[in-house]
C-alpha cells in the first residue's frame, strides 16, 4: 500500500514502515505527525484518487531526527572582470518514518 501526500508543500509517495526526508518540521525527535492532504492511495492494485483529496484519509508518521542536507556551493563568474563569487548553502531536513497510511 502507497499513497501520494503533501507534507510542506512538496508531494512525496510514501509506504508504511518507509523512511522520508522533509523539509524541517516543527517539533521535537520522538514526536507523532499526521499529514492530511492525501490525494491518492493504492491497497493491492485498487487506486483511489482524490479530487483534489481524499476525505478521511490520514498518514501518521513519526519524527526520527533533524539534520541538514549536503552542501550546494554557488560559484558565479565575470571572464575579464575580477568578479568571482562563492556561496554555499545547507538545507535543513527532518527524516520521518511512516507508520500507518488510513
């Protein structure tokens, strides 16, 4: 069984017992979440789709830990100009593990 969900306004396709890594979430590690906007599940190969969500339909998951990405490294250049510019960035992620899609 999968299901299509919306968690931070990105859509991930998520299966019970699997792990995902979000956008940060609010809370602590430890910590139940619950994530609403459904729009799509699959039970052994019958598809239900939402228009737009499904009603009644919640995925329950669990805060496994805060951390941050990997680094992505801005570098900009002017060829003959003297400007060279280099920045990073860290995206701040949360890893959840699902627990039960229904």
């Amino acid at each position: 069984m999968y299901a299509i969900v919306e968690i931070q306004g990105q859509q991930f396709k998520v299966e019970a017992g699997k792990k995902v890594y979000v956008h940060r979430l609010e809370g602590s590690e430890g910590d139940a979440v619950s994530f609403d906007k459904v729009f799509l599940t699959d039970t052994d190969g019958s598809v239900k789709v939402g228009a737009p969500t499904l009603s009644g339909v919640k995925v329950n998951a669990k805060i496994l830990q805060h951390l941050k990405d990997d680094k992505v490294t801005i570098f900009k250049k002017k060829r003959r100009k003297g400007y060279r510019l280099l920045r990073g960035h860290r995206q701040s992620l949360t890893q959840i593990s699902i627990e039960s899609i229904g």
